[in-house]
C-alpha cells in the first residue's frame, strides 16, 4: 500500500535539494511531498523569519492538501519543524523520522544542540548580515559533505541560499516531549555524518530523546541527499513503514 | 579443516530459530548445533527454571555428544550461558564468541547490565504472569528488528516463547572474570542493534571485558537471524574461526 | 590531474607492507611513493633510532625528491612522523591524511596516547630487546588484523620487523597543534580497526584534533593493508583529494 512522505529539508537548503532523493521513494511506489520552509523561499525575509513561521508554514502544507497518515521526515535542521508540527497536527500524522536531524526538549533551541565554537562563529556572521547566515563554504566541503568529490561540493554549494537565523536561536514551543509523543518514530543516521562532531554527535545524543525509536543506518555525509540519494530513499523507507 | 559450532540462542528463542543462518555455516563445511536451553522447550516450567539450570543444559548437550574443540556461540542472554558453560567445560572449548550477548562479571546477573527502564517493565511483566517475562510486541519491532518489514516483524514474534525471569535475575557463578579465561574470545557486534540503547550498548562496554578478543562487525539488528541469516552466518564465521 | 601520495607506514612495517594498497591508488592515475622510515630499515640500529631520525628520514625523501602538493599520508605510528614532517616541510605539502594514525599534542609521545597496559607490556619487551620491540602474535592476530584467516595473519605477521622504542617515548617538537595548521587535513577510520581498545579509540578522540578535518571510514582491521588493500585505497583516495 503506497504512504504518504512529507519530506523537510535543513538549513540553506530548499524542497528542491530533496527531489533525487524523493525520486527513488516514489518510484517504490509512495507518495512524496518536498514542500520549501518560509525563510527558504526566494522571497522571504531572512531577517524576519522564525522557527514559529517556520513550522506553520509546514502546518498548512499538510493542512491545505488534507494529507493524512503522514510520514514526516526532517533532515538536520528539519528536526526541530517536524517536532513542531507533530505538536500541532499530531492526528494527521503516522510516524516521524529525523535523519540527522535536531531533536528539541521543550524550550530549546537549536543552537542549544551544536557546539559552542558553531555557535560563536553563527552569532558573527549574523551579526554581519542582518541576522542571516551561510555556511563557510570550507566547512561545507569538509564536514558536510565529506563524501563527495570537489565538482560536486562545489556545484551543491551553489544551490544553497542564506537561512534566517532567528530559527536557530528561537526556542521551541512543545506541550510534551517527544518521547511522549504517541506517534512511530525513527532516527536515519548517515555513518560519517560530521555536521556535528563525532564526540557531540546526532545518535545517540539525540536519537535517544526520542523514547522508543527504530534506528536505520547507512553510509554517507550529512549531504547524502546530493551525494547518495538513492541510499538515503532506501533508508527513508525503512524509517517510515510500519 | 570443518571446525565444530554449538550456537546458543537469547531469551524467548529456542534454537530452532537459529536453524536459518546455522544452514549458511553448515554450507561453509562445518558442524553446527542448535540445542534448546532449558527453560524455553516447551514443557519447561517458567516459574521455576533457574540461570544454572540453563547452563546445565547447555553442559549436558555437549558432554552427552562429547563434542570437543567447541566454538560455543552465545546471542544476547546466550551470553551468560556460554559464560557459565566456559567456567566448567573449558576443556571441551576452543573459542567463545558472543553475538551481542552479556558478559557478566563474577556475581552479576543479566539485568545488572540492562538499562533501569527495562528491568522496572520486566519486574511488573514477571509479578503478573508467574515469574516469567513476553517481551511488549512494538518494542520487538522497533528495538529488536528494526531492520525487518512489519511482516517479519509479526511472524518472528510469533515464534517467541515467554522466557524464565529468574534467569534474568539470578547471579552468575564464575571463578574468574571471562577475561583471565584461557580460550579464544570474539565478539560479534551487529551495528544496528538496539535492544540495549547505544548509550548503553553491547560494544565496548561489554565487549572489553572479555580481555583480548576479536571484533567482527556487520549490518544488522538484534535479530539478524530473522532479516539477515547469511549475513550473520559469515561473521559468526569470521569470528570462529583460529 | 593526477595527484602525489606519499604513504608513510606505521611501526614493525615498512614501505613494501603498503604497496598492495600503493598499486590500487596508482592504477586510479596517481603517483606513489612509499617510503620506510630511518629505524625500520634492515641495517638500522633498532636501540638508537629516535623519533626525530623518523621524522628527518621522511622530510629528506620528500625534499631530494623535490616532491610538491604532497597528500602525506600516515599510519598508525605514522601520524607522529606526518605530524612532524608537517611541521617542518608544510610548503611542500598540500594535504594530510591520518589512517587510524596517533595525532599527537605538541609535547606529547606516542605512549601517551595507549592504554596503560599496552604501554606496561612494551616498556618490559623494550627492557629485554636493547630497547626494541616487537608485538605479541596473539594480540596481533586478535586485535590488529581481525579481519585476516589464520594464513594470513600468520604471512603478514612474517613480514614485520623489530621496531625502535624510543619512536614510542620520545615526545614530538611541534610548533602549533595540528588544528592550527594551514593544510588540508582527513582522518581515515577503519571501522574494525581494535589495535586501540574502542573505549579509547582513534575516531574521535585523537581525529579531533585536527580541527576541522575529513572523515572517511570503511570497514576493515588495522591492518587492512593487507586484508583489503583496494578498500583502503579508495579510501585513501577520497581523503586526499581535494
């Protein structure tokens, strides 16, 4: 029987930067939904964004199309959108999968997750660019996407655009945690995933606030959507069937 | 040269179960048993068996058979067995190998390294139904074999049969730690198993108390004997082996 | 374009243990050089070779050869000689690439970076062996190549050679740690690899003191040159391009 997959991108990403990889899941017969976050779209206001509009803006992606027994899945950043939505629209969905990606308590923010010399280097250059932010394209290239040749690190990074900070620094609004949350969850985990350090890093650091999850690995980069989309479908489906 | 394997199954198993992936190892050359400990036939008593009567079993079946040379394969609870098999046939053995399986120290027994949440549900699973424990179905599916689809999820558990808690919480007997032991020593790591969390999980933690020993890793979840039998048949030969 | 690679082995081998590996990466279109460190060679006095002869054995063979854009790679033993190669000849290299190799602290030995009790076991071999030492066959059998059947831990075993101990214990000269050098840097994690206990390992621990670095890791032993020479290559490959 086909699902239905919502598929959340991360920070400086948009929808588009998750269609190869929503290409192999729906030639595995599912439906897939690659909706771009306000605050990625061409026109919006980085500087205004919030992790708030953010989340709404997923909210009525899912609302307005009346889709039901979502299988919602956040990459990275994504994690803390799809916590979001689970809160408000939890009868709508079936089961939630992060694939490294933020897993908040109440309260927190995303930058709560990440380390401090992260964050440090963040605050500089929002405070250069009206609270937007990129990513060093070095650090991209070497703790990104690290799987990669240097052609396509490059041809990736092109397709970035600026992420509004304020949904970094913003704290979630969550009535439980997500351990309490009764809905399936799973947590993909791409092995040499180094967006975050290895010492301080997505599973099971993160994983584990979950409660009861169904771990799914595969080799690859935080960046696997550009560098093996076809292995991070594969591990998709096995995260978000029953 | 075929070398002489007796496998020793986990809680609510019997060797049947272990039947799929000791074919692989018998297809290499090689001798293979699958014995039933007591406390998980059929007409056992689950109330009453104890950890030693398990280990006594496990001894009969390989003095009955004088078996010698024997590479004594233990998975998950099947590790106090093989532990406690080493303590008084080590002449009969020539290696063990532990299949993300226990290994106790001297006097511990197995929920002493099992994380609080789960023997607090054990305890109350064991008061209500005669000492005996069922493992909750959706944590099965979701930290057993998560690698599996719902299918094999439901037709595995079908198999199992409720397990004697008393070996859960009986001390082991041991006159020296596995690792003063003189016998070769593997231990087979399946990467994706969850069964204990990976905060808390099988290796290193339990691993290095073996002393020297060989780590053999692979794709897989708690119960690769249901989702990946000839996968796990390989490692279990890679570890067996001199 | 093809690239230059230096392959800078660890102790008890020489350059020949990595020409296997050496070959894969010259049939991808590179060039190769392995050289063997002063201290490893046959003439060479075991009892008297310092760390400092190593590192100045290396720098010579990359400065006669006048080799430029090096991607200096190093094993195990090795990343104490690529450290201080870096330290000395940075201008000629263009990347470094640490294989489950020791990333030392200015200041810091080798022996400072082993668990205690392999430490013990060397300091009482170097003690009877005119301050060489060799490795136990069992421990390189279990825990170096673990991967490897008995003829070829045994063939491979026949290949090392008596190692200076003072390469172990004598501490490294190094200008700035090596997260503040300004080169390309990635480490290589075998993922098998238990030469270091996986409660005290190489990945992150000693990898993140690279700063900011490339991981790539495949599956395989410590000693993976000689027990999948073509993994290692590949992923040799993808650490040290650009």
């Amino acid at each position: 029987m086909p699902d239905t997959y919502v598929l959340i991108h991360g920070a400086w990403h948009t929808g588009a930067e998750l269609e190869a990889a929503a290409r192999h899941i729906r030639e595995a017969g599912h439906t897939v939904h690659c909706p771009t976050l306000a605050g990625n779209r061409p026109d919006d206001d980085r500087s205004k964004t919030t992790l708030g509009d953010a989340i709404t803006s997923a909210v009525h992606f899912i609302e307005q199309r009346q889709l039901t027994d979502v299988r919602l899945v956040g990459h990275s950043y994504g994690g803390m959108v799809i916590s979001g939505v689970a809160d408000r629209i939890a009868n709508r969905l079936k089961r939630l999968v992060y694939v490294n990606a933020f897993v908040p308590l109440p309260g927190e923010c995303l930058n709560d997750m990440v380390p401090p010399h992260y964050v440090g280097m963040f605050d500089a250059i929002a405070a250069a660019h009206h609270n937007s932010v990129m990513l060093p394209f070095e650090i991209w290239r070497e703790a990104f996407i690290n799987d990669a040749d240097l052609d396509l690190a490059q041809s990736s990074y092109a397709r970035l655009n600026a992420h509004p900070y304020a949904t970094f620094t913003d704290k979630i609004n969550l009535a439980r945690p997500l351990a309490e949350v009764a809905l399936g969850k799973s947590y993909v985990n791409c092995q040499q995933d180094t967006a975050l350090p290895h010492s301080m890093t997505w599973h099971p650091r993160l994983s584990e606030r979950l409660g009861l999850f169904r771990l799914v690995e595969c080799p690859g980069s935080h960046e696997i959507w550009f560098s093996d989309p076809a292995q991070i479908a594969k591990a998709i489906i096995m995260a978000g069937r029953d």
